[in-house]
C-alpha cells in the first residue's frame, strides 16, 4: 500500500500521519511510540514544537527544525520543568509545581544542583552542593529576618537569624535542637544564654563600649542580675528577684569592699571593709552615710557622731 500524500502539497507522506479534517495542512503526527508530535507548519518542514505522551506528559520545544531545543516538559500530575540551552545540551533551571513552589537550579545538564525554592508566600530557601547534595544555607522571609544553616543535606542546623533592625540571634546545636546561645545588637552589645532549646535563660550581657558585663542568674523569663564587671576589675553584686535587684556589695581589684543594704534604689553603705586594717561601719539613708564604728583587725574599736564628712571620734 502507497504511502498516502499530503493533501495540499501532494508530497508523499509516512503511514500514521493523522490529517486534519477538511483537508487541511498536516501539522501533526503520531509516531510509533505513540507519541504525537506537533509541529509549527507542515510536518515535513516545520519545527517540531511539541510532544505529547501517552501517559499525559507534554514536552515543548523552540528553535528552527532540525535544532529544536527542549525548552518546557509538563508532567502527568501539574509540575512543569524549565531548561536552558542549545539541541541536546538542555539544562533544568526550574521546576514550578501545581501548589506554586518553583525550584530554581544551576549547573550543566546532567549536573543540575538546587540553588533556590522560592514559595508562594515570598519565604525563599536558598542551597548550597553538587546534585543530589544540595543543603540548606539561608532562608529569606518577607519580613527581611534571615535564617542562616550549616551542615550536610538533611542536617542542616540552625546556627543564625540576621532581623531587618539588625539583631543578629546565634544557635548551638543539632538539627532540630538548636539552642539559643548569644544575641549581638546593632551597637555591638553581645548577650549570651545557657540552657537547652526552649529553656535558654540569659547568662551575660557585654558592653561593646566600655567592655563593662552584666552576669545574670535564674531561669527563662526570670533572670536576675547578679554582678556587674567593670574593665577597671571593679565587681558590683546585686540580689533579690528579677527587676528588684539592690546592690548588696561592691568589690575593688585592692580588696577593699563596700557593703549595702536597701531596695533597689535606696541602697545605703553599710561597711567598709579595708583589707589587713579593718571595717568601717556607717548609719544613715542613701547619700547620708556617715561612720559610726571603727573596728581593726586587731579587735580595737572606735565609736563616731557626727554628719556625713564631719565624723568625730567619741571617747567613753
């Protein structure tokens, strides 16, 4: 049986060319695969621009005939994949899913890595790694905060959030299990936390301008400031509950200390303990301490009256 021609141009055709009704010029066919083939013209000489699959999958293609270049593929289930580059040597750029997910990728063909997921919401999850390795390094919110992770593919932690004011978090841990361990402000104060996922309580906070640092003690939520660290070696310690601390003594790198007593705010010296000489002792409100007993090292003891500056010593 003679191969059948095309009605318009009467050239001889393959068998299972399928004519379009009418007459009309023959644009596309069905191979032995069963796969039609669409073209943009005749099939003779028109590029091939696309290719439908029995079991639902489309691919597309562009160029002039003879170097048409994949350039699209629809999956059976919505995804569609993306490529770049000449007949042969396309490479997967992108994968947009039904949902709205679009997965970006760089590399030659055959060699395609996940650089970037970019979802519908605006979060943008960015990747680092040869094919098949790709892990997770920063993901970008619509907010600004980014997220930063180390690690191999499918244990990436963790390690830092960078907030549009910029706050920088850090983290400690294992995937899953990162813990909150410091806090740098934009003026270069650093807070550090102890304590494991959920629990992290602040444990210090160091002055980037004069090197000064706060110790704290206590759980989440309830931290109380206990000692502030002056460069000098100057030691302040405070006690009671979480915003009612009061300084309870000052310590000086020559051992002298000061001791105080009072609520926050109204602390008043109560002693002051000269190393290898003895303790002075004081009476008084806040800013009106004045001494009332000297009491040396070798058990001797002096008795004062008189306002603050202009103490004299009493004589039984």
């Amino acid at each position: 049986m003679p191969n059948p021609r095309c009605p318009v141009c009467r050239t001889p055709m393959e068998m299972g060319v399928y004519f379009r009704l009418g007459g009309q010029m023959i644009t596309e066919r069905v191979n032995e695969e069963g796969i039609r083939e669409v073209y943009d013209g005749h099939v003779l000489v028109a590029p091939l621009i696309r290719m439908e699959y029995p079991n639902g999958k489309v691919r597309y293609f562009e160029g002039p005939r003879g170097e048409e270049r994949k350039v699209r593929l629809r999956t059976a289930d919505g995804n569609e994949r993306h490529f770049q580059g000449a007949k042969g040597e396309e490479r997967k750029v992108r994968i947009v899913y039904p949902n709205g997910d679009v997965q970006h990728f760089e590399g030659a063909k055959g060699e395609e890595h996940k650089v970037r997921v970019v979802y519908p919401n605006g979060v943008v999850q960015h990747f680092e790694g040869a094919k098949g390795e790709e892990h997770k390094v920063r993901v970008v919110y619509l907010n600004e905060n980014v997220q930063h992770f180390e690690g191999a593919k499918d244990e990436e932690h963790k390690v830092g959030v960078v907030f549009p004011n910029g706050v920088v978090w850090y983290f400690e841990g294992v995937k899953g299990e990162e813990r909150h361990v410091r806090l740098k402000y934009p003026d270069g104060h650093v807070q550090y936390y102890e304590g494991a996922k959920g629990e992290e309580h602040k444990v210090r906070l160091v002055n980037s301008n004069d090197g000064v640092e706060k110790h704290y003690e206590g759980a989440k939520g309830e931290e109380r400031k206990v000692r502030v660290v002056f460069l000098d070696g100057v030691e302040k310690h405070f006690e009671g509950a979480n915003g009612e601390e009061h300084k309870v003594r000052i310590v000086y790198p020559s051992g002298v200390v000061q001791h105080f007593e009072g609520v926050k705010g109204e602390e008043r010296q109560v002693r002051l303990e000269l190393p290898n000489r003895g303790d002075w002792y004081y009476e008084g409100p806040k800013n009106e301490e004045h001494k009332v007993r000297w009491v040396s090292t070798d058990g001797q003891v002096q008795y004062y009256e008189g306002p603050k500056g202009y103490e004299g010593m009493v004589n039984f």
